[in-house]
C-alpha cells in the first residue's frame, strides 16, 4: 500500500485527504499538523471545522485507511506523496507586509521534508502560493545531501467552504501543474491516476507548474471582482431606483456574462479573496507592473467601501445615530453554512457600530465562538446569543449580514412585536422578502434598491 502525507489540517487539507483516502482505498492516508489540539478534535466527532457532510466523510474512512497524527518526522519518512496545506497568510512584517504572501510556513516544512526523508517522493503544493513558489521549494528540497530526489506538482484547491464536500467530489476541473521533464510528467500521472479514481480524466487539466500557481491566484480574482463589479452598482440603484436583482438578473442571461457571482452582499469575506488579490498585487508591483497591480487592488478598495457603506446607511437611517441603540446582526460567519469568519464583513461592522456606541447583539448558529474570539478587544460591549428571537427583543434594527438559510423563514411579525419602534431592516444580502416586511410595519433597506420607509425620507 502506497503513503499519502498530508500536512496542514485546516479547511483545505482536512477536508481534500479525507476525500482522497474515500475515493482511494489502495493508499493509506495520513494528516499531520503542528497543531496538537487540531489533531485531536479530527479524532473525535467534534472536527475542529464545521463543513456540511464532513464527519460522514471522515467517519466513513477514519480507522480504515485515514489517519490523524501529530508525528511529523514519521510519516514523513513513510510517504510516498506529500500534499502541503499549511496557511499561506498575507505577510504582517518586512517587505511586502500587508500584501505578500508570508511563505515562512511553507519553507519551514520544506526543510522539514528534506530532514526526515530517506526515499524519493513527490510534492504537492496545494496552499495557494505567489508564482514560482515551487521553484523556491524545489531548490530547498534539492539541496538536501543524501541526494534523494523530489517533484514538485502544483496542485491548487479550488473547494468552496459550505460546499467543499461537494467541490471535492464533483470538482468542476482538477489543475495539476507539473514540470515538462521526464520525472516531471512521470509524477504528473501520478496525481492524475489518483484523482482519476473518481474525477472523469476529461476534468483533469495539466499545465506547467507557473500556469497552474497563476490559475489559482486568477481564479480568486475573478470571482471576487465580479462581486466588486454588482457591489459597486448597489449605491447607484439605491439612489435611482434601479433594483441590483433585476440588473444581476438581466445580465446574467448574458450566457457571456453568466448568472454566478452576481449576489450583491456586505462584502466579500474569507480566507482567500483579499489574500490572494493582495498578492497578485504584491507580485504586479515587484514586476514593475503599476498599472495591473492598481487595476485588481481596486477589487479590494471597492470591497473595504461597501463593507463601510452598509455601517453609515444604517447610521444616516436611524437618524444619524445609533449610540445606545441595540442593534441585532443576523450572522457572523463569512458566508452560509460555515462557522468561520476569516476576514468576515461582520467584524468590521460590528466594530464600526460600536465605535458608533450601538449596543452590538451578535447571532449566528456557526460562529460565536469565532465571533468571541475576533471580537476579542470590545467583547465586554457586545452580547453573544444563540437564538436570534432573543437578540432581536428590544433591538431598533436588525442587519443580515451572513445569508443563512434559517433566517429567510423567521417569524418577522414576532420579531417585530419584541422590538422598539421605528424598527428598522437592513439586508445585506437581499434574502428576505421586503415588502412583506414593510407590510408588517418595518423600515426596510434592502440593497441596491431604494428603501421602504414608513416616513418621509
Ligand atoms: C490555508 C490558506 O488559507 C489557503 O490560502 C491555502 O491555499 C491553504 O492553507 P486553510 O486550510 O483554510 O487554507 O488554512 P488553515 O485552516 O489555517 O489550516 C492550515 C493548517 O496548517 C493549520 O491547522 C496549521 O496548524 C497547520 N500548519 C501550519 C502546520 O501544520 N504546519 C505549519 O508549519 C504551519
Ligand atoms: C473561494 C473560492 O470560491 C474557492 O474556489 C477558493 O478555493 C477559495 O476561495 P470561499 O471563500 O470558501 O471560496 O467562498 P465563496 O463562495 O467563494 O465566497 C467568498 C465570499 O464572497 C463570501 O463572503 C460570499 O458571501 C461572497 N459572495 C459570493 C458574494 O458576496 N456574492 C456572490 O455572488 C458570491
């Protein structure tokens, strides 16, 4: 039976090796990580990440062929493929800092391969890098003195947290990014007769490895410029009457444009789009590429607005100040059905509200605990609760920030009854039904279309 490593069980790694070992029974699949407690919770039934279908997944190949660990030196030693999904996060020191990727985790575990190896392997790079990281990586791994040789294939992740069992199965494309030499394109069939396992060969895509490291980086630019692109028209419908939806609609039976990625929201969040644009930024700038690096920052620029407009809204709404106002956001997490909040627009909102001096009431069935620990510095100010028909009792406004599912069927007449008056509405993601709400008596801001307010504006 041949060993699979990999190392880094976070949202990409956890998840990616417990599909591996699913769809491949003929290897053993181990995951490694520096972090002990990490460890621990992939070997009980309370996973340190909450992902739809997750623990099946897990359960249905823990013990058999799947295996959590933390002795790096090992099962380093053992593999025969080695997938590393350390964090790749934006550097906060130095030269780059607040832009370029701080890669000192990624080499660290380099050396770490070249310290424990005695056989041959191939490995795989599966964080998100800057362009031509595997060539830095392949240089470290070759240095090594006993001689023993390593590929380096390039081989992005492309799931989607709250989907990513499904991105694993049923992957639109697998891009393997390998070397044009003969042990290059030897290592390369490697990885595609293991993804062939259950990823139909016409969706397996390879490419050299600069390509495959650009795709990903494109890839998470493109689809965060295209919520830039319908975020930047939400205040200009407000104003005008135009509804965003009937705009995101009517273009996205463009079958050139397309309907995805055209909800208007809060802001993008996660742990990739701001990341990842900031280091295509970071790489144009190096290149001497001013004019590309100003052109994709911008798709930040315009995400950092919209995030700012959804607090001054509610601020110009409610009369130009909230101080002393309960004020109930509805979700925390970045995006539905997941409880992280990396980079979520709801810690800047909840942060602009309480520099405002509002009382912040935070919901979310996911993303308290994460929510406690972002809001670390002012969390003596700000109320944690579960349900959110208590949150919202004695609030002058509730904010849907994350579009979960359940609070699209809320008793919105209850909510109401239990709130002070004028109540108001702010969606942020447009998932509620808001004349139905207005009806009820709510002052309601959807976005990018003008609001329903009871008096005159
Ligand atoms: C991260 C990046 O966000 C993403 O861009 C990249 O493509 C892959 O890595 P994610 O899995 O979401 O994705 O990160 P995280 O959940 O933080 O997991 C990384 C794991 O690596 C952590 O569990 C961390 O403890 C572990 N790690 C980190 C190591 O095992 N060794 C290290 O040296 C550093
Ligand atoms: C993203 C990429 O989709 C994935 O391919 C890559 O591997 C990692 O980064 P993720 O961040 O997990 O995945 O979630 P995604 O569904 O892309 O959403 C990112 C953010 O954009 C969320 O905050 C989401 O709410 C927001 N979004 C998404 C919108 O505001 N509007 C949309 O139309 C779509």
């Amino acid at each position: 039976m041949k060993n699979i490593l990999g190392i880094g069980a976070g949202y990409v790694g956890g998840p990616t090796m417990a599909m591996i070992a699913k769809k491949c029974p003929e290897y053993r699949v181990v995951v490694v990580d520096i972090n002990p407690q990490r460890i621990v919770a992939w070997n009980s039934d309370q996973l340190p990440i909450y992902e739809p279908g997750l623990l099946e997944l897990v359960q249905s190949a823990r013990g058999k062929n799947l295996f959590f660990s933390t002795d790096i030196p090992k099962h380093i030693a053992e593999a025969d493929i080695i997938f590393v999904s350390v964090n790749t996060p934006t550097k906060t020191f130095g030269l780059g800092a607040g832009k370029a990727a701080d890669l000192q985790y990624w080499e660290k575990t380099a050396r770490e391969i070249v310290k424990y190896s005695k056989t041959p392997k191939i490995i795989v790079e599966k964080s998100t890098v800057p362009v031509q990281t595997a060539l830095a990586m392949q240089r470290i791994l070759d240095a090594n003195e006993a001689g023993i040789h390593f590929d380096v294939l390039s081989n992005p992740e492309f799931l989607a947290e709250g989907t990513a069992i499904r991105d694993l199965e049923y992957p639109d494309r697998v891009l393997i990014g390998s070397h044009e030499t003969e042990s290059g394109l030897k290592a390369r069939d490697v990885l595609v007769n293991l993804y062939a396992n259950w990823v139909p060969r016409e969706k397996i895509l390879a490419t050299n490895v600069w390509s495959s490291e650009m795709s990903k980086l494109a890839a998470n630019a493109f689809l965060a410029q295209r919520i830039s692109s319908i975020n930047s028209l939400t205040p200009f419908c407000e104003i005008t009457g135009a509804n965003i939806e009937e705009v995101g609609k009517a273009i996205g039976m463009d079958s050139r444009i397309g309907h995805y990625f055209l909800k208007p929201s809060v802001g993008f969040g996660g742990s990739c789009f701001k990341k990842d644009i900031l280091n295509l930024v970071y790489l144009c700038e190096y290149h001497g590429l001013k004019e590309v690096a100003t052109y994709w920052e911008q798709v930040v620029l315009m995400n950092e607005y919209q995030r700012t407009r959804f607090t001054r809204r509610i601020l110009s709404a409610m009369f130009n100040t909230v101080a002393g106002k309960r004020i109930a956001l509805f979700g925390f997490a970045f995006k539905a059905n997941t409880g992280d909040t990396r980079e979520s627009s709801a810690i800047r909102i909840a942060q602009e509200l309480w520099q405002e001096h509002a009382k912040v009431v935070i919901t979310d069935p996911k993303a308290l605990d994460n929510a406690r620990i972002d809001l670390k510095d002012i969390l003596a100010d700000i109320v944690l609760e579960p349900d959110p028909y208590q949150a919202a009792r004695g609030s002058h406004a509730i904010a849907i920030i994350t579009e979960w599912d359940e609070y699209r069927t809320l008793d919105y007449a209850k909510l109401y009854q239990s709130m002070e008056k004028p109540a108001f509405i702010f969606d942020g993601r447009n998932i509620l039904k808001h004349r139905a709400l207005y009806d009820i008596g709510f002052n309601v801001y959807p976005l990018g279309k003008p609001p329903l307010i009871h008096f005159g504006k």
